[in-house]
C-alpha cells in the first residue's frame, strides 16, 4: 500500500472496501502495460499471426486484446499477454446496441413529436432480472474461457452510459425501473408523507410515485407552482437566474428533488448492474480485475457519479474530461488508472505519458492496431505512427518509468469536495438558457462549456500552479466524518450548491476552533439540500465570507494559458497563496512559471518530478484540448529544498552536488526527474539503489 500524508490513513479503510471484500487477492498489476487495442485486421491472415505479435513487440507494445466472445487461443499460444475487451455487449452501452442508431436525430424526432413520456424506456432496462441474468451468463462465458490463462483484466463495456455519453435524457420510465425506483425510495424517506413534504406532491400510495421528467421539473421553474400543468414557458424558463438573495421568495420553483431523486437512483443502477457483473466475473475468475473504458465526465445524465462508479471497479480507464482522470485517482488509491492513446507523434503522447503515470497511471491503450501496422504489406509493416510512438511506449516500460511507479506519493492535505447532488442542481441552474432545447446540451457541448467544471479545474490548476498535490473527496466521505477535525486539512467546494444536513454539520465539526481558513469556496455551499430542494436558509456557519473567492475561478483554468497572467478578478492563485500562507507547500515555485510538482518516496530517499502544468482535459472527440501554446517553451528554474541533500539527474543519471537548491532548464515536453538522498549513492548504480529490494 502506498503511504501519503497522516490525514490520508483516515480515508483509506473505506476508498479500500473492495480489496478488504475480496476473497481472493487480485492478481498484482506492479509493471506498466502497453496495450494495443486490436481490430479485425490482426485475424485476417492466421498465419501471420505470431508476425503480429512481433511487430507489437517492436512498437513497444506488450500486452494485446480480445474480445469478450472470441477465442484467446492465438495470443497465449504466441506467448502474448492481453485483457478481454466488452464482456457485455449489449444493455451497457446503447451506441452500437439499440434501436438509436442517431442520437441527434432520435432526440429531435422526440421533441418534434410532442416529447412523449412514452418514448422515456430504454432499449436495455439496467434493472430488468433477465437482461441482468443474459449479462451475468456472458460475464461467465468470458470468465471461464479467459480465466486459465490469466488475462491482464476484464473490461465489462467501453463507453458505457445510462443514455448516450452523458447526454440528458430521462431514461428509464421502464416499469421494471420504476417499480425498482420506488422500492429505493423508500430507503430514502422514512414514509410516503416524508417524501410527499420533499417533493411537494400529493401520492396517496408508493405504487403512484413517478419522478419529474426533465421537462416536468422546468414547468416547476418557469411557474413556481408544485404542481403545474399542461407544458413550460420556455420564454419564462429563459429569463430565469437564480439569486439565493431572491430565491426563497419562491422555494416551489426551486425544490428540484422529485426530478434529482431520480437521477441520483439512475447513477446508483448503473453502479449496482456493474456490480452485480464484477462480481459475476469473480466467481469464475476471483484474480483478474473487472473494470471499464471510456467514462464520461461527472455528469447529471449518464450514470457518471464517479464516486459510485470508483466503489465497484477493480481498474478503470477514464476520458479525461471534466478533471475525471484526477477524480477516480482520488477515489481509486492503489487500483489500476490507465488511458488511451490517440495522438501520432512522439512529443504530444510522451509529455502526457509521463504526466499521467507521475499521477499513478499503470498502462496504456493504443488505438488502434488497424492505424499502426500495415495488414496489406507482405511482412505487417509498421506505419508511420507507430514508429513515431514506439520511443514514448519504450520510455514507458523503462527503469526510470517503473522506479517512478513503484514509489508512494505524497500528497498534500489539500481537498476538492465532489458532489454528485450539487452537479445535478448546477445543470438545472445552468440549463435554463437553452430553454425547450435542453435535450441537445450533449456532453459535447458540456466538456467545453459546462461552468462548475470549468471552476473545479481552475481551483485544482491554482494549488498545482502553486506547487500543492490536492484531492478530491466525496460527499459520502464528507458525511461519514473522514476529515478529521484535528487535522491540518483545508477542504475546497466548488460549485458545491447541495449538501445533506449530515454533511453540513461535519463541516461545522471539522472547522471548529481552527485559527486558520479550512473551507475555501466559491458558491454559498449548501443553498440546497442533499435531494436538490433550496433550504430555508444558507448554512452559515461553518461558511464565512472571508473564506469565499468572489472573483471567477471559471477564468483562471483558461487564462492562466495566456502569456500575460490573471488579471485579479480571476487570479485564484494569488488568493490561495494567501490564504494557504501558513501550509506552505514542500516545494514549490512561482505560480507564474506553471510547474505541476510531483514528489515521491523510495526507501533511501526522494524523487522529484517537474512538468509544465499544460491543460490535459480531452474533447469529447476524444483529442486533448488545445490553447498550451504560452507553456510549450523551457523555463529557468530554481527550486529551493527545504535543507542540503544529494542531487541527481535522473534523466542523464548523473550526480549534481550536494546543495539546498536545485537550477536546471524544464523541457515543455519531458519532465525534469531528480533524486534527492541523505547519503551519497554510486553513481553506477542509481536507478537499482533507488528502487531497493525487488520482490
């Protein structure tokens, strides 16, 4: 287990519940893999199979794939490792699977035919026992044929999604999902009265509870009635801005929770259907690890409550969109975080390599085998891309790379509260502009626009910006009292619009009697409940004025990018290192020069990474956004260490000196890699005495 900072041994025992379940430990997963996700082309001649293989291993590539229902044969009798890829093929993801093969036009179909509730079931009903019970068979079938020949993992589906990525749509008023809805409801709500007071409705018995469609909940927003009819103002719906000064003149129109309680049930079947797989998976095969690819950011739509999903897989490979990748490492210490590559060039996919496996990330997907071998050559030459991405793969599975990830840690106990409750009142509160044409804010248009994201990535850029290592932490952990009040911790909420009356009081326990700021935000936190209904009135105490960023952090992610720096309506970095003054960081270095610093320890020492901080997040066409042009030049750098110590190049391998500083030139698309040791160390020997003992 990697070790981190004290307050962290509070938070593990739960971010842990998986292993701690399991009955049989996972098979260790200690080396990083470069996988090649492998198309139609590779089988075409079997003949030239063990050439594919070869010309893998020329690319650096060391594990391949299969799918969930084909024959492995081929690569374990070329001696070649691989995972087994979409278990589930049908049900979890409904792009290739479903009577929607267009979701544009499927969706403007629906509105122009008067958005009926009867179009709201889904193809594939997530609680329907025999589409669970097909799943489970083919979970089984792939578990047994795969499971003698230790695959490297299972992935159950890619891409996966309660609706289209994390598009809105109120799917699924399935009667299966509804009658399953309510039997969770009721672990909700004490009594069908408690829920009527919430929800401000009138049901005479469960069997009548429906949720709010999207559309049903605007109507309430438009009109501030509980009960509205016929169908919203869109006009009205348009003009609508939220004030929490104003609001509670009309609380009805702001009580969202019989439209958010179905959401927060959608998340939660997605979570218990993968669940139910995983653990299908693991009867048969109780060592590989079942996991998924291709999420989504954290999102009101979609089943993308990533604190859910992060308690029921064993490995996961994120689109890292909306700060997703940082959230699941967060959430999933020691488990297995790898990505997909689908750059062409050495540079661009070396630089963001190296960051994420400085993040912890333990392997890579390439995509795909059809765009990097040339299946109509006579010996399955490799292209042009593949050649370009062969050095970065190497650099990957070299020492260097796997002295970096065998090392722990160390984070600081700085957090970014996560909350799933607060995503679903912000897209509310964000979607009224676009009226009755909600349906096409897809999570295209999400990624690039979506407000709170924006935030939650300017405030995370700001603390790495300042040389910090922060964390996400979930509500759930909030309320089961994971921050420690005797802890030196500083917690950030972010958009963080909806918090339960636990979480709230936990808050009230954590900054009591502190001398310094530990609630740092932006929006009054807790404006409305954990069900999204607009409370009374704003918690306000543990939350005072002098703890809130009135400036936009929405700003800072993008326009810390410029040449120029922040102006100060938008300088989140400069706020934070006042008030982090007395928790000083480390190491760090002016915020200016945007340096992410990454630090770790080895048993005779430290290790210490420097990267320029670039904005990483993926589009949703799945290409890394853009705009780092200001940071893709070397900088003059001089870190200050806390006391002398012996210094080497870990690039060169080479030794530096014995001082309390370190000078040197930060490459934009390499990180700069030292050691730092108490007792000199030979200078043959580097690498192997860093790394110690091997098991």
């Amino acid at each position: 287990m990697r070790k981190t900072l004290p307050l962290l041994a509070l938070l593990l025992p739960s971010l842990l519940v998986l292993d701690a379940a399991a009955a049989t430990p996972l098979r260790p997963w200690l080396e990083y893999r470069t996988i090649m996700w492998v198309g139609d082309g590779a089988g075409g001649q079997p003949e030239k199979f063990p050439l594919f293989c070869q010309r893998l291993r020329d690319m650096g590539v060391n594990t391949a794939m299969v799918y969930g229902a084909s024959d492995p044969a081929p690569l374990w009798q070329n001696q070649f490792p691989y995972y087994v890829e979409n278990l589930v093929n049908r049900g979890l993801c409904l792009k290739w699977n479903s009577q929607v093969k267009d979701w544009d036009k499927f969706v403007t179909d629906w509105s122009k035919a008067g958005r009926v509730t009867a179009a709201l079931v889904r193809d594939f009903c997530l609680d329907d026992p025999q589409w669970r019970d097909w799943a489970r068979d083919q979970v089984r079938q792939s578990a047994t044929r795969n499971g003698p020949h230790q695959p490297l993992a299972y992935n159950l589906r890619d891409e996966l999604s309660t609706t289209y990525s994390a598009n809105p749509f109120d799917y699924d008023f399935n009667p299966v999902a509804l009658a399953s809805f309510r039997r969770w409801l009721k672990t909700q709500y004490p009594s069908l009265g408690a829920l009527n007071a919430e929800w401000e409705t009138a049901f005479a018995q469960w069997d009548n509870v429906t949720p709010f469609t999207t559309d049903e909940i605007k109507n309430r927003m438009a009109s501030g009635l509980a009960l509205p009819r016929g169908n919203p103002d869109w006009q009205e719906l348009e003009a609508l801005k939220f004030d929490p000064a104003t609001a509670r003149q009309s609380p009805t129109r702001w009580n969202f929770s019989p439209w958010a309680d179905f959401r927060a049930y959608r998340d939660g079947s997605l979570a218990n259907a993968l669940e139910d797989l995983r653990q299908t998976a693991h009867g048969v095969d109780p060592q590989t690890p079942v996991g998924i690819e291709g999420t989504q950011m954290p999102a009101a739509f979609g089943g993308y409550d990533l604190w859910k999903l992060s308690r029921v897989l064993d490995w996961v490979e994120p689109y890292d969109i909306g700060n997703a990748r940082q959230i699941f490492g967060s959430f999933m210490p020691g488990r297995p975080i790898i990505t997909t590559v689908f750059e062409s060039d050495t540079g661009h996919a070396r630089r963001r390599l190296w960051h994420l496996l400085l993040e912890g990330d333990r392997g890579c997907i390439v995509w795909w085998s059809e765009d990097c071998i040339d299946f109509h050559s006579a010996d399955d030459a490799l292209t042009a891309k593949a050649k370009a991405l062969a050095p970065a793969l190497r650099e990957m599975t070299s020492p260097l790379a796997q002295l970096f990830l065998g090392a722990e840690p160390e984070r600081d106990p700085i957090f970014i509260l996560y909350s799933q409750p607060s995503l679903q009142v912000d897209w509310l509160l964000e979607s009224t502009v676009d009226g009755s044409t909600w349906l096409r804010r897809f999570s295209s248009f999400e990624a690039a626009h979506n407000h709170a994201a924006q935030a939650r990535d300017g405030w995370l850029k700001a603390l790495e910006d300042l040389g910090y290592s922060p964390q996400f932490i979930s509500a759930e952990q909030i309320e089961s009292g994971q921050l420690a009040a005797g802890s030196n911790a500083v917690l950030v909420l972010s958009s963080a619009w909806a918090l339960s009356d636990k979480a709230v009081q936990q808050l009230s326990l954590f900054a009591a009697g502190a001398t310094q700021d530990r609630l740092l935000f932006d929006d009054w936190p807790g404006t409305f409940d954990q069900h999204g209904k607009l409370r009374r009135s704003s918690p306000t105490h543990p939350f005072e004025d002098t703890e809130r960023f009135t400036g936009n952090p929405a700003l800072y992610a993008a326009e810390r990018l410029r040449p120029s720096p922040p102006g100060a309506a938008v300088d989140l970095a400069g706020w934070l290192a006042a008030k982090l003054q007395p928790r000083r960081p480390a190491l760090s270095l002016t915020p200016a020069d945007r340096v992410r610093v990454h630090r770790f320890r080895v048993p005779d020492g430290r290790l210490l990474a420097f990267e320029r901080n670039v904005e990483y997040a993926m589009s949703e066409s799945l290409q890394q956004a853009g705009g780092n042009e200001a940071l893709e030049k070397p900088v003059q750098l001089n870190a200050a260490l806390p006391q002398r110590e012996h210094i080497y190049d870990l690039n060169t391998q080479t030794y530096l000196g014995y001082a309390d500083h370190i000078q040197f030139t930060l490459d934009p698309w390499r990180p700069s890699l030292f050691a730092l040791t108490a007792n000199k160390i030979p200078a043959a020997s580097i690498l192997s005495t860093l790394a110690g003992p091997q098991p």
